[in-house]
C-alpha cells in the first residue's frame, strides 16, 4: 500500500521538475542568443547585389500609392503640344529630338503599374536604405541625379527605377513635352522629384535677345503648371548656355546646371557614362543625364547603387540647397560638408 502512494506521489512530482529544469534550462540558452541578435544585421552597407534585390526593394511604399493620373485638368489645357515639337529639334543636334515624340509614346505614358502590393513584403531587403526625413547636405554627402528633355516614351520606365531604388531626381522638362505628356509631369511631382523646365524651345539662350529668352523660359514654366504643377523657379538652359545678361533679364529663375556631365547623349555607352559618374562625383555635384538616352534605364540603377557605396546621399538640387536653390548666378553643384 506504502509503494503505489510513493509512486503516485513522488514520480509525477520529479518528473515535473525534470521537466521544468530542462526547459529553464532550454529557455535560458535561447535567450541570449535571441538577444544577441546584432551579428545577424550586418552594418547597412551597399552591396551591390541590384539584380537580387532591385525587384524586391519597392522601398517607399506611400509616395508610389498611385495618385490618380488623371487628376490633371491640365491635359486639355494644353493645346500647343504639336506645333512645338517641330520647333525643338531645330535647335538640338542630337540631344534627343527623334527619340521623343515617337508613335508610342501617346498610348504608354499614362497606365502606370506600380506595383504598390509588393512593397509590404520587400521593404526589409532593401540593400541601401534611403536616409529618413531630410538630409543637410552641409553635414552629409549629397549628389543630385538631373534628367533634361523629357517626358518622354521612357520616363515612366525611368521613375519606376527610381522608385525601386528610393531615389528621389529632379526632372528638367522641355515645354513641348510637358505639354504632350502633362500626366508624366505630375507623376513624376506626386513621387517626391524636383520639377523644373528646360525651357519650351531648346534654343541657346545666348542666342536670343534676353527678354525673348525669358519668354521662352517662362513658356516651358507654364507648360508645367499646366501639368498641375506648382511653378517651378528651377530652368535649365539649353546647352548650359547663359550669361548675365539673360540672368539678370529672368532674375525670377534659378538657372540650375551641372558639374557632371554624363555625354550620355553622345555616347549612349553604359560603361563610359559610369565611368564619368565615378570619375567626376564629388560631394554636392549635380549630375547631368538625360531622359531620352535609352541605356540610361540600364545605367541609372548601377550609378545608383555606386553612389551610395560611396556614402552619398540621393537628393533632388533643391534639397542640395535646403529647399533654396540661389537665384542670379549660375548653380553647378551644392555644398559640401
Ligand atoms: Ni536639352
């Protein structure tokens, strides 16, 4: 009688506790290397893996929440798309004319398909997160990516990289264009880039009298608030071609130019316009592409990814000032810390 109470008593209490050892035990060997966990994140640096994470890293979610295309009431309101694209390539040699307004281009540039479903799964691969909240380029590394002479048959493509990578860009557009395509002009406003205008014909300032140069500044300016765009001050001469007097003719803009230039246009090499972006980037530059170069798609995300293996942050050229890009003078970079 003794025994069957001992075992009924004493065998389930020790086996209890046997249990409970080995899972205190178990529990307190798991805890630390939960806790530890900081050798499982590396330091967030570039690699460089763009064809692993590019389709992954959709990292900025809410600026792509698709704001609706057709919000524009500009579209009708731009009736002088067709005469002005004959006036551009006028003046241009190649940079750009026949490549824009090609016959597919009415049909592509207004379904955008970004894809705002994936973006919830991926944002933790991102390779090079994009710096949160503003950047002072006066403490940081800053370069700012330019894309002249569009929109165009590729800049919906092109935005599409940008907002893979989480870069933000200014755009310069051609009053034309801006005109034929004013929805890209928003698209590319509602993703977080930079607006400006690259004047309405791409005609040497220097070449006009200053206040027809300004006219026709203030031209390519409306065709861009007639996108539903707030007025841009930002204007990118043609060729880079300016001097004082037409700054001093047009004291409302900030002539925004470069100090990298890519010759993507004249090369529409991959390997010689990164070599530029690698040669010429420094802290502050502004980097001069454009949007109707068809290896860009190629090259964009590669100089991205060097870039910020380099420790620089992706701005647009007003951030590279703090939201103030100086008027009466000439801008080729901004500061440097
Ligand atoms: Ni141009």
């Amino acid at each position: 009688m003794a025994k069957p109470l001992w075992k009924t008593w004493r065998v389930p209490v020790l086996l209890a506790l046997l249990v409970l050892g080995i899972g205190g035990t178990a529990f307190a060997v798991l805890l630390p290397t939960d806790g530890a966990r900081p050798q499982a994140v590396p330091p967030a640096e570039p690699i460089m893996p763009s064809a692993t994470f590019a389709p992954l890293t959709t990292v900025s979610p809410s600026p792509i929440a698709q704001p609706s295309p057709q919000a524009s009431p500009t579209a009708l309101a731009s009736p002088k798309a067709s005469p002005s694209v004959s006036a551009k390539p006028s003046a241009s040699p190649s940079v750009s004319p026949s490549a824009q307004p090609s016959a597919s281009a009415s049909a592509s540039p207004l379904p955008s398909p970004t894809p705002t479903v994936e973006a919830t799964e991926a944002v933790e691969a991102s390779p090079s997160p994009a710096p949160a909240g503003p950047v002072d380029c006066a403490a940081v590394k800053c370069v700012a990516l330019t894309f002249d002479d569009g929109p165009g048959t590729q800049t919906e493509a092109l935005l599409k990289v940008l907002a893979d990578k989480d870069v933000k860009a200014t755009f310069f557009f051609m009053g034309p264009y801006a005109a034929k395509y004013p929805a890209l002009v928003k698209q590319a406003s509602d993703q977080g880039h930079a607006v400006g205008t690259h004047a309405w014909t791409h005609a040497h300032m220097t070449k006009q009298k200053p206040a027809e140069a300004c006219r026709n500044a203030a031209k390519g300016q409306q065709s861009v608030v007639d996108a539903g765009v707030e007025k841009p001050a930002m204007l990118r001469p043609p060729y880079g071609s300016i001097n004082d007097k037409v700054i001093a003719a047009c004291p409302t803009f900030q002539f925004v130019h470069w100090n990298v230039d890519t010759e993507d246009w004249l090369t529409k090499d991959e390997a010689k316009i990164l070599g530029h972006v690698k040669k010429d980037t420094k802290p502050g530059s502004i980097i001069l592409m454009h949007e109707t170069v068809e290896v860009n798609l190629e090259v964009l995300p590669k100089a991205i990814d060097w870039l910020r293996s380099k420790g620089y942050a992706l701005v647009t050229v007003p951030e590279l000032f703090g939201g103030d890009v100086p008027r009466g003078q000439v801008i080729r970079g901004g500061p440097a810390p």
